[in-house]
C-alpha cells in the first residue's frame, strides 16, 4: 500500500534522526498536525520526548513575541489611529467600519511581504495626486478631502502599529514582520532546535525569509508535498510557487526539492460530473457514498468529501446516508446560519427601521413568525402573538407601537419585555435585552433537550459578551446602527465547531483543510470558476498595477494556489469524483472550472477521465382541466346559494372560469387578508361608492341643481376621509402613495360631479335610487328549488322622463363591453361580462318596478368624458349609433331572460360539472 505524504516525511525523519525530542515541525495547518500526531504515534516503536508540532501561525506568534488581536480589537483601533491621524472631519466608526476591513487586509498583505509601508504609501498618494492633476481648474473641497486621505495612510499605518506594539498586540501581517525580524536572536537561543517544514506552497515573503534564514544557518529541513507531473512543468499553475522557490532560493539550488513523488503517474480513475444547481450535486454526494458504503463497507475511513463550496455543508449533513458510518466534520459551520442569528437579526432590524409612528408591521410579523418566540410564551399557537397578528390585519395597521400592542392586542408583558422594549436605540438596553433573550431561551431548549439550539445558543451568549465588553472598552459605540455592524462583523469570524474523532471515518471539510492529507477517494464539490478558482475579486485599495510593482499578490497568484490544492488533492489519490454545477449562475459559480477543463484537455498518464452529466428523472406533471362532479353534497350547497340569489358577480364568475366560480361561490375561499399600505383596487372602488353614497344621498327623489352639487363638491374632502376610515383601517393618508390615492379618488369625484353640473344645467335628471338592495326571483321549471337573483344597484334615475340603471366603475370600460350582437354571447364570452350586470340589474329592478322602457349604462371614471356607456344591441360590429338600440324593454329582458335561465340550469344541473376553461 502507498504511503501517504505525512508518512513519508515521518520515514525519513526518523531514518536520518534517532532521537526527535529537539525536533520542530511546523505544517500549514493544525488539522495537519493532527494526523502527523498520530503517524508519529504509530511509527515510533519506543518511548521518546515528543517533538513540538505547529501550525505556521503558531510558530510564527512565538517567533514574534506578539500576541494576536482580535479582528475587533483590531477595527478599534485602526479607527482611534485614523481618527489621531485625520486633520479634518472624520466619519464616523459606522461609515469607517465599511472601508477599515478593507485597510486592515492592505496592511496585513503590506507586512507579510516586507514592503517598505513608506515608499508604497508615498507611491501611492503620487498616483492619487496625478490622477486628479490640472492645469486650470481647483480642486474640489472633494477632491481636496480625498487626497487628504491618501497622504495621511502613512500616518495611520505607524500611529496603528505603535497602539498595537504598546500593548503587546499585533495583526498577521505585523506577527510576521516582527518574527523575521527576530528570527535570528531566536536561532541563537534555541540553538539545538531543527526546524522542518512540512508541505507548504505559497509562501509570503516573511515565511520565506524566515525558512531561508533557518536553511541556510543549517537549522531546518524542508518537505515540498508536490508531483513532478506539475512541478517539471514550466507552464503548470499548480507549480508555480514551487518552481519559482527552486528558482530563487540559493539553498534550493544546491539541494533537490526533498519530498517529490511521482504519485501522478499510478493508475486513476477520475469522472467529472455535471450536475444541476447546488442542492442536486448534495443529493448526488450522497448517492456516491452510499456506493463506496457498498463497495468498500464503512467506515468510509480513506474518503473525503471536500466542499468547494462551504455553504454546501448544512445540506451536505442532512442528504448523508446513515450507512456511511462515522463522520468527521473539519469545518465549523457558519454561526450566522443557525435559527438564532436569524431570531437577533430580525430583532436588530426591527428596532434600527423603528420611527416615529412605531415598528414597521412587516418587521412584527416577520420577528413574530420566527419559531424561537413561540417559545416564549405557553399556548400553541402562541396567543400572544396571535392576538398581534389579528390586529395588524383587522385595523390594517402599517405601524405599531408599544401601546397599541400592550392596550389594543393585549401583548403579554414577557413578550413585550424582552422582544418590544423601549429605549432601544441605546447599545447598552438593547444588549441587556439580548442576554435576557438568551436566559428565557435557554431554560426552554434545556427543559426540551434541544442540545444542537443550546450550542447556537452559547455562540451567542459568547459573541454578546465580547460586544458588552467592547462597549465599556471604545467609546466609538454610541448607538444602534454601530452595535449592528460590530456584530455583523463579529458573527461573519463565528462558527459552531462540531466534536468528533479526526483520524476515523468519512472526512468531511474545506478546500484549505485538505492540506498535506491523502485520500484514496476524493469527492469534490462546487469546481466552477468563480468557485475553484475564485475569480479576480480585488477586495483592496491598491491598485492592481501597484500591488505588481512591490510584489504584494493579486488574483494570479491565487489562482496559482487554488490550481495547486486541486492538482495536490488528487495526487495520491486512485478514485475521484469532480461535481460541478451545470447550470452557470452569477451568484453559485459561473461554468466548469479551467482545472476540468485543464484535466480533459491533458489528462495525466494512466489515468482514465470520464465525463458525465447526472440529472434528475423528470416526470412532467401533464396539467389536466380540473372537473368537479356536483354529488349530493355538493346539489345541496347550491341549492342554498340559489335560495339566498346568486349575485352578478358570481354569474360572471362562472362565464370567467366555472372553477373560480366553485372556489369563491361554492367553497367560499377568500382572498388571503393581507395589510395594504397602498389602497387596492378593491377598497378603492368601496370608497367611491361609498363617498358617491354620502354626496348624493340629500338629492334622493330630487333633481339635481347646478348650485346644490356645487355645495356638495366642497363636501367632498371630508366625505373621502369618512369612507377612507371605514374601509381601511388606522393608515396614515397624509404621506406617500395613500396621499396621493386620496387625491386622485378627490379628482374622480370633483370631476364627476362638474360633469353633473353641466348635465343638470340642460337636463332634468332626478335621482330614485342610491345603492339599492334587489332579490327577485328567477322561474326555471327544470330546477327543483327556488332560484333568487340578487344585486345592489348603484344608481337608479331619471334623465328626461328616461329610467337608467347606473353602474360605477373605477377600472377601465367601453362600449366594447356593453354593446351585444348574438345573445349567446352573453352567456359565453367574457368580454360581455359588463353588459350581463347591467342587464341583470335591469331585469331585477323590472321585476320590482314593471317599465315599459328604461336605459343601463356604466360611468366609468377613468374614462369620464365618455360620460354614459350605455348597454345596446345592434345587428353587426360596424353598426352606427343610429342603429344601435339602447332601450331595454320586455322583448330585451325577455331574450336575456332566456339567457340567464340557460346559465343557470348549467350550474344547478347535477350532472354538468363545474369544468376548469382551459386558457
């Protein structure tokens, strides 16, 4: 069996040095460490003082003398440095915190490589400086603010590093620098101690003078964990770093790269896998697992699924097979994922969008829909929250405060307390209650034995903490927008690590995490670009042309390092599954990574490289019309419909669609009840019949005057507001979108009654009737029970001795919809849905009050100046008005009347079912 590289590096150590107790090994990561930890255990045959292991970063902070700071810690005080730096205004912690994380990585990147800080800072203001150079024209107090910026980085960057080394405190990039510069008091004080370096590749240029340093005073050995397959190479990317090591270190060029293995050219077998969208590659992993489950038996303890991907890993977890045996997590998942950031983030939001007029309800709803706070209250559903709930939505409210929750919902005082509370725009109320939050929640998850929420729990019992003792650390604090963005930033750092044996079973882990271990069995995940590799994201405020200048690192060389995990990972290994996602998305990863592309262009010797794609078995759901046989049941339930009259709507419903006529009709299903903020169609409507009601009531069995509607149009304000408060609820009409709607419903009816005014000047027109009640009878001889037709007239008057029957629309209308040819289309054809209501209203108002002659027509307001849109017949589309008849008499009701007897023998036949229209 092949040894691993680990393996390797631990034969040769302990061939060439007999005792190890003055041994160091550095690797790049702990998770290394750990399994070197155990080769040693397992290769040592007798008992000897155990060598030192450390990670790089280890190594390097106690090389250093520095401790690490925190990022926090770090934030604050580059801001202290840029605020004793700044001559000027300075922003704010909250604005700096949005471009400091940007000036923390500059200077880390500028320490890791040795940069003169001065001269690149210099460089760079020069740059700045040219850019906005001219010959005529000022600068700007802009401009001028700008440039200010760039001349004092210097400034800031020494200010910060003196804070930081008064206090014993520094970020990587100063760690770094301080341990080259003391690595050689640091070689003579440990001077027994060898030095090997295990497995590392892209290297700044601190670690490489450091290595460099210990090589060439004869205090360290090196182990390159890497194939000549792509070292040898000159255009290889995976080798670049290796290649360019060899190339400019003197030690290099008098020794051979120690730990090469040419492991590229035993027989492998690689499939490169398309699959769709991210949750499919998830669904496939674990198919694949359960075939190595099968074909291998568990525990799968030489296979690794790596996710390229990280996020992949909550999905990952819950798509396992249990046959897969024992698991090891080596990744922490994301604390910022788990329900309880959910549960504090919708908390911070609701309080930071709070106003004068209270907390916006969408934020109530949302915070009061989480799980965690039914929690907080006995009773299922909780009635506390219930009770908002039925309030927001009774009184349409779109803000609340505490009062109406605590007087008109009736909101526990608990609930109140600790998710309502006031005061808390201040940093230090707001905290109090979170970790009053936390208590409540916690003796709930215990009683309950919810461990997995216990742990999330304590992530954010610890990352509160830090944040209070922030608070009585920097004074740069001082609200709740800053608090916000403090921890975000802290929760973005999070993490729930997961507990388990690290040397056994299936591993499961990142890209970075693989380093210097090997796998018979590779699965890697998410290899698109913009994934594997990353991509040019240039996250920094120097540019790309200045980074080259002085050597810092850019895109390129990360691309190189990317390229080199992927190549080291499947070195060693003899079966791998590449999955990448097939369907190219901007936001999961664009097309197949190069590395595929690199892998299928040149496969390497012996090694078979398949190419396939796995898609899902698709079994299209054929949409049939729906057909609703009418049982006993069902006869019985339309029976009562036709005994309480079915209205004009409903009728028109079923032309529509006879399944909207049995969902809403029949099995009376509502629209959902949602707040409005802005008025809908339908409320609209309501308050202009509404408004119209109330202006023209005094005129009942009067005619209309000029001056007398010209006295009811200055009651027209008043009358909107009447009918706004009883159809929509506690909004507020004085701003936005419902001012506006205010003022366009005020328009209609101004201009409305303008256009009355003139029509009464040169006709008599006296109003009968305002929003009548009907019910009539209908006689059909085939249904066996009564059938009633009901409906609510709008308007009925008298216009020159001529009855009309007036219908209000506040949509759109024409004569299109009025005007009939065949009357078979009545009952048939949508479009004739307007002219059926008015010949219903006609028919019932006829069946009350016999007439020889009367009109039907419809106002509709968008389209005022049609004025009257009156229902006719005529005898082609290109009749003119001459030939169109207007007066609806016996013979008119009579042929709709044998219409309507048609439609609704339809609906109460029990053997028609009510059949979807097929669009």
């Amino acid at each position: 069996m092949h040894k691993s590289f680990l393996e390797e590096v631990v034969a040769k150590t302990l061939e060439k040095h007999s005792s190890l107790s003055d041994i160091v090994f550095i690797l790049p990561s702990k998770r290394a460490g750990s399994y070197l930890r155990d080769i040693l255990r397992k290769s040592v045959r007798k008992t000897i003082f155990a060598p030192r292991i450390y990670s790089i970063e280890e190594f390097i902070e106690e090389l250093s003398g520095l401790r690490y700071a925190t990022n926090t810690q770090l934030l604050f005080e580059l801001y202290s440095s840029y605020r004793e730096a700044q001559t000027g205004e300075y922003e704010s912690f909250f604005q700096f915190s949005k471009w400091g994380q940007l000036l923390l990585q500059d200077f880390n990147e500028i320490d890791r490589y040795l940069v003169p800080a001065s001269d690149l800072f210099s460089y760079l203001s020069s740059a700045r400086e040219i850019e906005h150079w001219s010959v005529s024209e000022g600068q700007t107090p802009m401009i001028k603010n700008y440039l200010r910026f760039w001349n004092q980085l210097q400034d800031i960057y020494t200010i910060f590093h003196t804070r930081l080394q008064r206090q014993g405190l520094g970020y990587q990039g100063m760690v770094y620098r301080a341990a080259c510069e003391k690595v050689e008091s640091h070689a003579e004080g440990s001077a027994s101690d060898l030095h090997i370096f295990i497995g590392f590749n892209a290297l700044n240029k601190a670690e490489s003078d450091i290595i460099q340093y210990l090589l060439r005073e004869d205090r360290a050995e090196i182990f390159w964990d890497a194939d000549p397959y792509f070292v040898d190479d000159p255009l290889h990317e995976a080798g670049y770093f290796i290649r360019s090591h060899s190339q400019k270190w003197p030690y290099l060029k008098e020794f051979p790269l120690q730990g090469l293995q040419d492991n590229f050219s035993r027989q492998k077998h690689i499939s490169v896998i398309g699959v769709p969208k991210n949750v499919s590659q998830v669904k496939y992993v674990s198919r694949l697992l359960q075939q190595e489950a099968d074909t291998q038996g568990s525990p799968l303890s030489k296979t690794a699924v790596v996710l390229g991907d990280e996020g992949l890993l909550n999905p990952l977890v819950h798509a396992l097979p249990d046959t897969v045996g024992p698991i090891n997590i080596t990744m922490g998942y994301p604390l910022r994922k788990t329900p309880v950031a959910g549960l504090f983030n919708q908390l911070f939001t609701l309080h930071l969008d709070q106003v004068s007029l209270g907390w916006y309800y969408k934020n109530v709803l949302a915070l009061l829909s989480h799980p965690y706070v039914a929690l907080l209250q006995p009773g299922e559903p909780s009635p506390g929250t219930l009770r908002i709930q039925q309030l927001i939505k009774e009184r349409n409210l779109s803000f609340l405060n505490r009062e109406k929750l605590a007087k008109e919902a009736d909101a526990p005082e608990e609930l109140l307390s600790l998710l309502f509370f006031e005061d808390s725009k201040d940093p230090r109320i707001f905290l109090d209650k979170c970790s009053e939050l936390i208590g409540t929640l916690k003796d709930h998850f215990q009683r309950q034995e919810q461990f997995l929420a216990l742990e999330h729990l304590y992530g954010f019992y610890t990352l509160f903490n830090e944040l209070e003792s922030h608070l009585e650390t920097y004074s740069e604090i001082t609200d709740l927008r800053t608090l916000e963005s403090l921890y975000r930033t802290l929760l973005e750092s999070e993490t729930v690590d997961f507990r388990g044996e690290p040397l056994e079973g299936l591993q499961v882990m990142g890209m970075l995490e693989s380093r210097n271990l090997d796998f018979d069995t590779v699965i890697l995940t998410s290899v698109n670009e913009g994934i594997l590799p990353s991509g040019k994201a240039h996250n920094s405020l120097i540019p790309f042309d200045i980074k080259r200048a002085f050597g810092l690192p850019t895109y390129k060389e990360k691309d190189a390092v990317y390229s080199y995990h992927f190549y080291r990972l499947l070195q060693r290994a003899s079966k791998v599954y590449l999955l990448y996602n097939s369907v190219p998305d901007s936001l999961e990863g664009g097309e197949k990574s190069r590395l595929i592309s690199q892998l299928l262009s040149d496969p390497p010797p012996n090694t078979v490289v398949e190419e396939q794609f796995a898609s899902p078995e698709i079994h299209p759901d054929l949409h049939l019309p729906v057909s609703i046989t009418k049982d006993a049941q069902l006869s019985q339930r339309i029976s009562e419909i036709a005994a309480k009259g079915f209205s004009p709507t409903a009728l028109t419903n079923y032309i529509r669609d006879p399944l909207t006529f049995y969902k809403k009709s029949i099995l009376r299903i509502q629209d959902l009840q949602e707040v409005e903020e802005t008025v809908s169609a339908s409320v609209f409507g309501t308050i202009v019949h509404d408004s119209l009601e109330a202006l023209y009531t005094p005129f009942l069995g009067k005619y209309l005057e000029a001056e007398a509607l010209d006295k009811a149009k200055a009651g027209i304000d008043q009358t909107v507001r009447d009918a706004y408060a009883r159809n929509y609820g506690d909004v507020d009409i004085s701003q936005g979108q419902n001012l506006i709607v205010f003022h366009v419903i005020k328009r209609y009816l101004e201009r409305f009654i303008t256009m009355e005014m003139k029509e009464s000047e040169r006709h008599k027109i006296k109003i009968l009737g305002l929003e009548k009640d009907m019910k009539v009878p209908v006689n059909i001889p085939e249904i066996p029970f009564p059938v009633f037709l009901r409906g609510q007239i709008d308007r009925i008057d008298e216009y020159d001795g001529v009855l009309r029957i007036i219908d209000y629309k506040t949509g759109q209308a024409n004569s299109g919809n009025t005007e009939l040819i065949e009357w078979e289309d009545l009952v048939t054809e949508e479009k004739y849905n307007k002219a059926f209501q008015l010949l219903a209203y006609a028919y019932m108002y006829h069946k009350e009050n016999p007439t020889s002659g009367m009109e039907a027509g419809i106002i509709a307001f968008k389209s005022l100046n049609s004025g009257l849109i009156r229902f006719a017949t005529k005898t082609s589309t290109r009749a003119s008005a001459k030939d169109k008849e207007f007066t609806i008499n016996g013979e008119t009701l009579k042929s709709f009347e044998e219409q309507l007897s048609r439609l609704l023998r339809e609906i109460c036949d029990p053997g028609t079912p009510f059949s979807e229209k097929s669009a």
